[in-house]
C-alpha cells in the first residue's frame, strides 16, 4: 500500500504559519507595502505600455512592410503640421 501525506487545509496551514512566528508583525507588512508599492504600480505602468506599444507596432509594421506607408511620408507629414 502507497504512503500518502494528509492534506492541510489552507486555514491549518495559516495556523501553523500564526505559530511559528513565519508571518511579518503588521508593522513590518506595512513597511513591506510603503517599499514596494511604488515598484509594483511601475510594473503595472510599464506592463500596459508594453502592451500599447506591441498594438501599435502591430499596426503599422504591415503598413510600413506593404509600402502603404513610408518613414519618409510620416516624417514629411508631421514636418508640415509643424
């Protein structure tokens, strides 16, 4: 017969974490939270301009590769509006 561990709920597994001291006091997840903050809305930031820039590269590559629209005629073109 094949050993199997038992399984833990996610609540036993907090409780033991509780027990052991492995969870930050509130304190320290605050502090946590006021340094990386700022880090996690810059990834959020850069992840949607990432995103913005692939549909825009998107769009134009085929135009640009077809012909339908020239690095010169675009420069020219906003020149003129200048």
């Amino acid at each position: 017969m094949k050993y199997t561990k038992p399984a833990l709920s996610l609540v036993d597994q907090a409780d033991l974490l509780i027990s052991r001291g492995m969870l930050p006091t509130p304190a320290i997840a605050r502090r946590f939270d006021d340094l990386t903050g700022p880090l996690m809305a810059k990834i959020k930031s850069n992840s949607k301009e990432s995103k913005s820039l692939a549909t825009l590269r998107d769009t134009l590559l085929p135009k640009l590769l077809s012909g339908e629209l020239s690095k010169t005629k675009t420069y020219v073109e906003k020149e003129n509006r200048l």
